[in-house]
C-alpha cells in the first residue's frame, strides 16, 4: 500500500478523524438547513531519543525525549472544531485548540488552555472565511509552502505550521507579529478563487489606550497552479512602539515524486537610537516521495543580521519581538542550517521518523541554545499519530 507524507495541520482537520459529538452526526436545529457538527480530533507526537550537542556551558551534550521535552515535528495537541449551517451557503465555524507535551503531560503554554487556537468566524462561497479570536498569523499560513517541506503544497483556508523545536524553526518568526506566529485579538479574511487565486488579508488589534500600539496588519497574495504554488506577504508589526516590517516571497513546484521550495524573506525591525535592523534569508528545500512508505526531506536556510542589537540574554531576538538591550552594541552576522529526514508511513494517521539538523553561527549571530559555541548537532527518532 502506498502512502506519501501529508500536512499534519491538514489531516487532523480531514473528516476520517471527525469522533464527532455525536459522532459524524448532523442534526436540525430551528430550520430545515439548519445542520450542525462538532468535531473532536488530535495529535501525538514524540520525539526519542534526541542527542543534541553543545546543551550546556561546558559544552556537554544531552540525551532525552524531543528538546526541551517539545516534539521535533508537531506540537501534540487536542482540540474542537464546529460549524452551523445558517442558511445562503453561510456557516458559521469555530475552533477551540490546545498544545500539550507527550513527553511530561504538561500543557505547552502553562495558564492558557486554548494556546494554539480559540477563533469562531464565518465561511461562504463568495467572500470566503472571516474569523476572529486567537489564530495563525496569515503571514504565516501564507509562507507554509516553501518554509520547509513538511507542510502542504498549496494554500488553502485551513491554518499550516512549520516545524515545531530545531534549529530551523525560528525563520518563521520573519512571519509572526506582536504575540508571536499567532494573532491574540485577531481578525483574519482568506479567499481563494475558481481560478486558482488566493488572497488574504489580517489585523491584530492591540488592545491599549494608544489604537496603534502592539497591533499588526498583514496582507497575502498567492496562486495555486497544477504543479506549482507561489505566495507573497507583506507584515506590519507594531512591538511595543517599535516598527517590524516584513516581506517574503517564494513558491514550490512538484517534478513527479520530487517537490522543491523556495523562499526569501526581508525584515527591517526598528532598534530607537541604535537605528534599523536589516535581514535577508532565505530557504531552499526537497522532498522526495518514492512509491511505497517512505518520503526523504533535504533542506537548507540561511538567516543574515546587519545592525541588529542583542536582547538582555546577549543574543541575537527573533524578528518582531521588539526585543533589544539599547547598551549591547550592534552586530552583523549570519546563521546557516542542513537538515533532513526520513519518514516510515504505516498508514494515513501513523509513522516513525529519523531527523537531524546542523547549525552553523557566523560573525557577531548568537543563540541561546549553544551556551556561546558556534555550531550544534540535533539528531532524533520520533513517532507521530493522529486520531
């Protein structure tokens, strides 16, 4: 039997995994279209054993499940999603989402349930998917198709993700705005047309006394061709006063059993005094997907800083964080990661992994997780299913 990988934001969504309350079970409510669905669904994912090298100031390697007890590919997570039919060709959907850790069984983000989705929205044919609540950004959802080769290929209303705890996660920041890679008090519209054409459009109010302060607006456009997909997003973040703007472009085309992505990102961050950060990256990536159970991914990213200052900790912040210690100076630098992985398909819902990654620091570029070392190796094994 034949399995190829699949987007693992997508499946958990797909109607096999609907253990609906009732089960799959429609009923009416006030009117003959009145239908009505509630749906529960999940993941699992651990990642063990893990080797990671240079994890103390010693220079000490460590050995344990995932990083830091996170998974390498998928937050593990459970969630709620619904919708009513209101008549018109109009639903109205919701999703109620949380992240937890195999590993340890605790949540995530400790103190918040919901840590990954809580949004309730409207969906129709014409004007396409309104929602409002916690949720992804739609810079990121947009850039999901040439971010790394995990995802899905082509856009979609659905929400994506990259990968979850490497060394290669932080490009994502480039797509993320004033509360990270997800919106909190967010309003997002996604469109995508007959003809292949996808649009999408957010903002993030931020809820201060100043209108302005901690909010974020982004806008996305995109088109799904046969063998092909290709995006651009444009982001405004307005941290704690300071003005993070972010460009990206990039694309995926599937040769047969053979898909390569490609992107680049463009980041100007605001530092007060200390005047403008300025960032280039970009990605490149494949994944092979053979007849039988087994894919291969190979992908390589490169992130360049120019004037950018450290946070408290001396290390380079992640874009749009607003992050930075005024007396640190300012630095240039670049960080370069490799990596790749097998997988093993059991089915549509269940397989085992083998991952690795290795990162490189240039110049004045710092991370925490090297604890001052220049270079890092990640290896693991994992299982991941769905249900």
């Amino acid at each position: 039997m034949h399995f190829n990988a699949v987007n693992e934001e997508t499946i958990v969504r797909k109607k096999h995994l609907a253990l609906a309350v009732p089960a799959a079970v429609a009923f009416a409510a006030g009117s003959a279209h009145a239908q009505s669905s509630v749906q529960l669904y999940g993941l699992m994912d651990l990642s063990v054993p893990t080797w990671q090298s240079h994890a103390d100031a010693n220079g000490n390697h460590v050995i344990g499940m995932g990083i830091g007890g996170e998974p390498w590919f998928s937050g593990s997570r459970f969630g709620m999603r619904g919708a009513e039919d209101i008549g018109g060709g109009t639903q109205v959907i919701f999703r109620l989402e949380a992240e937890y850790r195999v590993a340890d069984g605790q949540m995530e983000d400790p103190g918040q349930l919901f840590d990954r989705d809580a949004w309730v929205g409207l969906q129709n044919g014409t004007f396409g998917k309104i929602t409002a609540g916690f949720q992804n950004t739609i810079a990121r959802d947009a850039s999901a198709i040439y971010g790394d080769p995990y995802g899905s290929a082509k856009l979609s209303l659905e929400e994506g993700g990259w990968t979850n705890s490497n060394n290669f996660k932080q490009m994502i920041f480039y797509a993320a705005g004033s509360t990270g890679t997800r919106y909190s008090n967010g309003l997002a519209w996604k469109k995508l047309f007959n003809n292949g054409l996808f649009a999408s459009a957010g903002y993030a109010f931020g809820n201060q006394t100043s209108f302005g302060l901690n909010s974020v607006y982004q806008g996305a456009l995109g088109y799904n061709g046969d063998a092909f997909a290709v995006s651009t997003f444009y982001s405004h973040v307005n941290k704690l006063g300071f003005a993070n703007q972010s460009f990206s472009v990039g694309g995926n085309y599937t040769f047969g059993i053979l898909r390569a992505n490609a992107g680049y990102f463009r980041y100007w961050g605001d530092q007060g005094s200390l005047g403008q950060r300025q960032d280039n990256a970009w990605t490149v990536s494949f994944k092979l997907s053979p007849k039988g159970p087994l894919d291969y991914e190979l992908g390589y990213q490169q992130m360049r800083v120019h004037n950018a200052a450290y946070n408290a900790d001396g290390n380079i912040p992640n874009a749009n964080l607003g992050t930075f210690d005024p007396a640190s100076g300012l630095h240039n630098g670049f960080k370069e990661t490799l990596y790749g992985s097998v997988f093993y398909h059991f089915s549509k819902r269940t397989e085992v992994y083998l991952a690795g990654d290795y990162m490189r620091l240039h110049g004045g570029y710092t991370v925490g997780s090297t604890f001052g070392s220049n270079n890092q190796v990640e290896v693991t094994g994992g299982i991941r299913t769905r249900f």
